[in-house]
C-alpha cells in the first residue's frame, strides 16, 4: 500500500507516542468524568422528577443503558483493534484490544445486574430467561470471559494475540444482534427510546442527565483504557531504551 | 431526607444499582492504577538490573 | 473439488478405522438425557416441558466430544501442516473437515435423537420438525465446534476452554431450535424458526471456513 497516510496516522503506531498521549489524555478524561458521573448521578437521583409509571425505580435508567451501551462499545474496540492488529501485525491494536477486554465483561456486567434489579420492581422478575435482549448481552459477557479465558491459555504472547483477534471478530456479531433484539423479537425489554425516528421519547428534563451520564461513563471507559494500555504497552516493550528512560526519569 | 433514601419503596432497588456500578468503577479504578503501578515496577527492575551488576538486592520502593 | 473430496473421504477412513469411538456421543448423549429424568421427576407431563430443551442442550454437548479428532490428529502428526502448505486454499480442506464432522458426529446423534424424543412425551407428530430443525442446525454447530476446535489447536489443555468457547456461540440456534420444537408440539406453524436456523447455517458455511482455516494456521505457527 502506498497510499499517502498522514502523520498522526504513523505515529499511532507508535508504543512511546501513545503512551505519552495517554498520560496527556488521562488527567483530562478522569477529572471531567468525574465531574459529569457527579453532576450526571445527583440531577438523576435527586432533581429529575420521578416517573409517572415507574415513580422513583425509573432513575436506574441513568446507569442501566449507559453500562450496557459502553459494555457494546468495549467489544466493538476490542474486536476493532484486534482485526487492525492481526491484519497488519500491529502490536499497540492488540494491546488496545487487551484493554478493552476486561472493562468491556465488567460494564456488562453492571448492565445486566442493574437490569436485574430493574426488571424485579417493574417486570416482577430479576431474571426472565428468553427474554432476547437479556440473553444476548448475557452471551456478550460469555464473550468477554471466553476472550480471557483463551488468552490467558497461551503462553506466546503473539499467538494468543492473533487466536483472540479471530474469536473477537467472529463474536462481533453479536452486538447488532443485543441492539435489534428488542425490536426482532418479543421482548419484556422496550425498543430504543432515544434512536426513534421524531427525535427521543424522552422529556427534556430526563434526558439531560441520560445523556450527560452516556459521557461521563464514555470517558471513564476511555481513561480505564488508556491506563491498562499504558500498563500493556510497558509489558510488551519490555527493556527498550524509552522505557529505561520513562521509569529512570523519577516516579511517575 | 429518609424520603430519599427510601425512593417510595423501591429504595433498595436503586440504591444496590447505584451502589454496585459505583463499587464495580473504584475496582476497575484501582484494578487500572495497579496494573500499571506494577507494570512500571518491573520496567524499573529490569532497568535497574541492565545498567547496576547485582552487587547489592534491588531495593523495592514501595508504591 | 478434488481435496474436498480427498480430505473428506480420508477423514472418513480414519473416523471409521477406531468406529468404537464414534460410539463416544452417542453414549454421552444417551446418559445426560438419562440424568434429566433421574434428576427431576420422571412424571409424563413435566418430561414434555423439559424433553426439547433436555435434547437440544445434550446434542450440543455430545457433539463437543468429537473435538480432538478434528485437528488435533492431524496437527500431531504432521498432515495439518501438509494441507496449510498445499497450493489449495486451506478453506476447502477445512469445509471438508467439518462435513466429515457433521457427517460422523451429529448424524448418528440425530438419528437418535427421534427415539429418545418418544420417551419424553413429544408427540410424534412432532418428530418431523424436530429431525428438520436438527439437520438444519447440524452445519452450524459442526462449523461452530470446528472453529474451537481451531482456536485452542496449540494448546496442551484445549479442551477444557473449548466448551467456554463454543456453547454461548450456540445459542443463537438453540434458540431458533427448541423454539422450533416447541411450536411443533402445540401445531403451530414453524416456518420462521427453521428458515432462521437455515440462514445461520448457510452464514456459517460460508464464513465459518475462513475464520477456521485462520485460526488453523495461527495455531500451528
């Protein structure tokens, strides 16, 4: 390919510039994710206005879909970077891949158990096996831990790179497949209250922190993923000469 | 005030949501930090080892 | 087409050179469907709730057993590296592989499928639908199980990731699957179920060989 790529593009390859971009990044992601987390969970827990169906119970949906749709995204990270890193062997998409992984289980995680909680009161079950979209997102989760539990299992660090990247993309699938799942099926789920056609079905005053919270846990997501990178770019490059000199520079 | 802790009856219900996603953020937090506070240990070692012959046991810094 | 049918009828010969262990599902199958009965309550009415999703998970599970006698055989013995090196794309050899799965695994496990479905209760009636659903699912799961089978190719304790790895995959047509079943049993119509199962497999058939044959040759680098 000799294609003309821009510079930013190169230097993406680039174990040390990604890892000092991470450290420029993170300061700014962590303190305006925690901000927007704080601003986002007091405007949902206290000054929206209760629900007129589901009273006090609703506010769960400042933390549910947020937790599922990151969850979502994590996968599509991970399974992104690893088919950038399998087809053109590089190492910094693998760690992004890395990375992506264990955050990725523990949000849908979050999703599903909020979702529990939020089904007993309103659906009168935690759990309703069948149910598609629960279902699905439980196999993203089976999806997550296989991607680890597979990795784990390879002592080379290159193979368990390449055999993940193709577990990874075969998995895709499923995240289109969590998302129409409300709408192919019936389901005790309701479809997509914010992508309908005629703008979101959603007062204003709720609306506001749902999306202040999809931000914030974005960018906590992001900063996860950049420390764990960070942390998989030092174990991958091992004595080279820039870390010698990172870690001889003083504490960080 | 005990008005909002109790949300009409479905207090727990909210409560062990917030609370749970809230726990499960300071775990990836810290889980994060650790990895990366123990990534740079072992850069610092194998620095410490490449350039320093082992004359002496490496001192741990405690992070 | 000639590989094809090469590797096939190979894969076939060796299947059925050691024909004792083809017998290995089969008994696996029966016990876990045995167990179901023991487990809960032997009572008619509750064996036909339970009967479709008791066999459609215990297919699934029976066919993992085959999974060392896809690749890992061959791996050992020098034949995989000889078809990853041969000028014929390595998809058509796996597409073999896998239909000598299929062939040798799920067919002597849905043909038994049918008896033990008379003894949990499902009308015979039934039976039909459920025999078509399996045979439509069977290319799936044979691709499915392949595939890990592929991924855990160089490892020494592949075996026990391998069902982490491929049961959440099969949900999709367990599913479609039991669902199948199930309107069977209550006369309803089943078409939408068993055209689904029909997409899926003709998905994996055609996508399936490629991420397997990937996988393949990363493990054995």
């Amino acid at each position: 390919m000799t294609m003309k790529l821009p510079r930013w593009f190169h230097q993406l390859g680039s174990p040390p510039y990604v890892y000092r971009l991470a450290d420029r990044l993170c300061p700014w992601l962590g303190a305006i994710g925690v901000i927007l987390l704080a601003v986002g969970s007091v405007w949902g827990l206290v000054i929206a206005p209760a629900d007129y169906q589901q009273d006090e119970v609703y506010r769960i949906i400042y933390i549910h879909p947020q937790t599922a749709y990151i969850g979502m995204m994590a996968y599509v990270v991970m399974a992104v970077a690893a088919a950038i890193g399998y087809v053109w062997r590089l190492k910094l998409a693998h760690a992004v891949a890395v990375s992506a992984a264990p955050i990725g289980a523990w949000f849908t995680f979050c999703a599903l158990f909020t979702g529990a909680v939020w089904g007993r009161p309103t659906w009168g079950t935690y759990w309703q096996w069948g149910d598609p979209r629960i279902m699905f997102e439980a196999l993203l989760l089976f999806l997550f831990l296989g991607y680890l539990a597979l990795r784990g299992a390879f002592d080379d660090r290159d193979k368990a790179d390449r055999v993940t990247a193709i577990l990874a993309v075969v998995g895709v699938v499923n995240v289109p497949i969590v998302h129409y799942s409300v709408e192919w099926w019936n389901s005790l789920h309701q479809t997509s209250t914010l992508l309908d056609e005629g703008g979101p079905a959603m007062t204003t005053d709720m609306l506001i922190p749902f999306l202040i919270m999809i931000l914030a846990f974005t960018l906590t997501f992001y900063w996860l993923l950049l420390r764990r990178l960070q942390a998989e770019i030092i174990e991958r490059e091992g004595d080279a000469r820039w870390i010698r000199e990172l870690v001889g520079e003083g504490a960080p | 005030m005990s008005e909002f802790f109790l949300m009409n009856g479905d207090g727990a219900y909210v409560w062990s949501a917030y609370g749970l996603t809230l726990a499960v953020l300071i775990l990836n937090v810290w889980l994060a930090r650790a990895k990366h506070r123990a990534a740079l240990q072992r850069a610092r070692e194998l620095a410490g080892q490449a350039q320093v012959p082992r004359r002496q046991p490496t001192v741990r810094r405690v992070q | 087409m000639r590989v094809f049918n090469a590797v096939l009828a190979r894969d076939l010969r060796v299947a059925f050179r050691r024909w004792s262990e083809l017998a290995h599902p089969l008994i696996f199958f029966s016990i876990v469907v045995t167990l179901f009965p023991l487990a809960l309550s032997p009572e008619g009415s509750q064996l036909r709730d339970i009967g479709t999703g008791v066999l459609w998970v215990a297919t699934f599970l029976s066919s993992l057993l085959a999974l060392d006698g896809l690749f890992r055989g061959d791996a050992d013995d020098g034949s995989l590296e000889q078809l990853i090196l041969s000028p014929v794309p390595l998809t058509i050899a796996v597409l073999a592989k896998v239909v000598a799965h299929a062939l040798v695994t799920l067919l002597p496990l849905i043909c038994l499928v049918p008896f033990t479905a008379y003894t949990f209760n499902i009308p015979s009636a039934a039976l039909p639908t459920l025999v078509l659903a399996l045979l439509l699912a069977a290319p799936t799961l044979s691709v499915l199980v392949a595939l890990g089978a592929a991924l855990t190719i160089g490892l020494r304790r592949g075996g026990s990731i391998v069902g982490l790895l491929v049961l959440p995959l099969t949900s999709p047509l367990l599913i479609f699957g039991t669902r199948a079943t199930d309107l069977s049993i209550n006369g309803e119509p089943t078409a939408a179920p068993l055209l689904l199962l029909g997409a899926l497999a003709a998905l994996a058939i055609s996508l399936g060989p490629l991420a397997i044959a990937a996988a393949v040759k990363v493990g054995l680098e």
